[in-house]
C-alpha cells in the first residue's frame, strides 16, 4: 500500500497542472469508501475512520487558518499522514508478539509523542485534537493537530534509534 500510493505521488507530481488536493482527495475517499463498506473489518474501518476525521480537521483547520495554506500541503499532509499509520501499523505487528508487551508500548508512546511534538495548527483545544489519545481503546491514539510530515521523520529518526535490547 505504501508503495502504491508514494508512487501515485510521484506520478501526481510529474503531471502539470495538478487538480488542487488531489492526494488528499483520493485518501479522503479511500477512508471513506473503507468505513462505508460493509465487508470491511472492525480494523480497518476503526483506522479508516481516523484518517477520515484527521483529513476533516486538517482541511477546517486550513481554511479558517489566518494564513494561506496551499493545496500541496494538505496533499502533502494527507500523504504523510498515511506513512505515519503504516509505519506505526508495521511497528506494532512486529512487537506483537508473546513476550514483546513492553516493547509493543515503548512503539505506542513512541508514535504518540511524535504526533503530539508536531502539532501542526496549535490549537488550544486539547479536548478535540487529543481525543483519540484519551480513548483508551483507539487503534490510532494521535492527535488530530499534527504536522504529519514532521512526525512521520521524527518517527522514523527515533525507530532508527530504537533498540529493543535496551527495553
């Protein structure tokens, strides 16, 4: 899946012009048409749905923003948004096995605190943006004000360094 839509990506980004939004667009649907479908798994649309609300608030977050935030970068947020999940996605499967309880947690505060690090709107209203995180039972216990792009590098710097002998 990471494969397919970076892929897309590049091949959005070698047309000119490009339809404004047009990654987010297709992550916003994908989410959708995930939480619509009635053969979808409880996973997948608990996940699907994440994104669909992350996606929401970005985009009224955007357009009630003071400042002029481009099409590209809600593309580009969509986009690292979705990296964001399957990294975290891979990181949980690989230390979900017996034994590996406490690593799994050592990956969920890791991935939590990224996306709490690199808020990407500074809202002050921490009961919305922050209310998958208080959820005890979210797959995806992240803010929903995040700078994808940011957390999804912190991310990756902070596994490169992971060491899981050191738990």
């Amino acid at each position: 899946m990471k494969r397919i839509l970076f892929s897309l990506a590049l091949a959005l980004a070698a047309l000119q012009p490009l339809a404004a939004q047009q990654v987010y667009e297709m992550v916003l649907a994908s989410a959708t048409q995930t939480v619509n479908n009635p053969t979808s798994n409880f996973t997948q649309v608990r996940l699907a749905q994440f994104k669909k609300t992350a996606l929401t608030y970005m985009r009224q977050q955007a357009e009630s923003a003071d400042t002029a935030v481009t099409y590209s970068v809600l593309d580009y947020q969509a986009f690292y948004l979705n990296q964001f999940i399957t990294s975290f996605l891979r990181q949980v499967i690989r230390y979900s096995g017996e034994n590996q309880g406490a690593l799994r947690q050592a990956i969920l505060r890791l991935f939590i605190q990224c996306s709490l690090d690199n808020p990407m709107w500074n809202d002050p209203d921490t009961a919305t943006t922050q209310a998958y995180i208080t959820e005890n039972e979210e797959l995806t216990p992240f803010s929903l004000d995040t700078n994808w792009q940011k957390a999804f590098e912190e991310s990756e710097a902070l596994l490169k360094q992971f060491n899981p002998a050191a738990q």
